[in-house]
C-alpha cells in the first residue's frame, strides 16, 4: 500500500481510541510541561518551603492571638496619652 501522512495516521489512531472508549483528555488550559534543570527544581521547591513555612507561621500567630484574646493597640510613648499624666507647674 501507499504510505499514508502523519496526519492521516494520526487520525486514524484518534478514530481507533475512539472506538475504544469514551473517555476524553480534559482541554489543555496552561501551557504543556516544560524540563527545568535540578537546580531550578531545587531552588523552586526551596522557595515555596519558604512562603510555606511563612504562611503557616502567620497562621499560627493570629491563632494563637486568637486563642490567648490578645489585641494588638498602637503604642506612642510620645503622644497624647503620656501628656496627661504629667503636671505642668510655673516657677513664678
């Protein structure tokens, strides 16, 4: 027989799995894998420890302020508050 296309033999397999079973790909929604070299996988899963460990950090302490009913207020030693305490006295 003639050789048949790529395309057309591609197809023909398409048909066949067709046949086969009903089951589909999902649609490819991001871009198709890429080959990272082991020190970009590293410094990769390195970072998102990082952001991780920070995520569950800040979890941890708004937990904890939580559970031990703390508030965080601002604090001006300078301000209006230590003003008041003190006495103001003329010499004269």
């Amino acid at each position: 027989g003639s050789p048949i296309t790529t395309e057309e033999r591609r197809l023909r397999d398409k048909k066949h799995l067709n046949d086969i079973t009903a089951a589909r790909l999902p649609p490819l929604h991001h871009s198709p894998a890429k080959l990272l070299s082991i020190e970009e996988s590293i410094a990769i899963q390195i970072q998102q420890k990082e952001v991780y460990e920070e995520m569950q950090a800040k979890l941890a302490a708004q937990k904890l302020a939580e559970r031990l009913n703390i508030k965080m207020l601002r604090f001006e030693p300078e301000g209006e508050a230590s003003m008041q305490y003190r006495e103001v006295r003329d010499e004269d």
